[in-house]
C-alpha cells in the first residue's frame, strides 16, 4: 500500500506540473497575440501615414513644386512618424 500511495502521489505531482506548465504556455499564447494586434495596428499607420504623403508628393509634383517643397514634405512625415506612438 505503501508504494500504492506513493506511486499516486507521484501521479498527482506530475499532473499539477503539467496542468500550470500547460496554463503557462496559454498565457504565454494570449500576450503574444496581444503584441502581434499591436504590431499589426502599428503598421497600419504607419502604411496609412506613408501613402498619404505619397498622395501629396504627387499632387506636388503635378503642380509644378521645388526640390525643396519634396525636401520639406518627407521631412514632416518623418517627423510624423516618429510621433507614433508605439507601446508593444
């Protein structure tokens, strides 16, 4: 009986480790999708970000701008982009 009892104890050991092992990983799963929707969001503004200034770089180009109204106009989009805020 004696080797009965420990044999279960055993069992249940092992059971509990797995099961928090398990229910690790899944938290470990839900923060990572969390990251992944953020990142994804993050891009997303970034592409919407990029092609508006694109839009206004053709509309210059089209009305005849300088050099430096095109210099101009990236350098506020790279201002733009650094003010996106980013928190992964």
């Amino acid at each position: 009986m004696l080797i009965i009892g420990i044999i279960i104890k055993n069992i249940e050991h092992l059971t509990n480790n797995t099961s928090e092992s398990y229910n690790n990983y899944l938290r470990e799963l839900k923060e990572l999708g969390k990251k992944k929707q953020k990142i994804f969001s993050a891009t997303d503004e970034i592409k919407i970000l990029i092609e508006n200034y694109k839009s206004k770089e053709i509309n210059l180009f089209y009305n005849g701008c300088n050099r430096n109204e095109l210099i101009k106009l990236w350098k506020d989009c790279l201002i733009d982009l650094n003010d996106i805020n980013i928190n992964l």
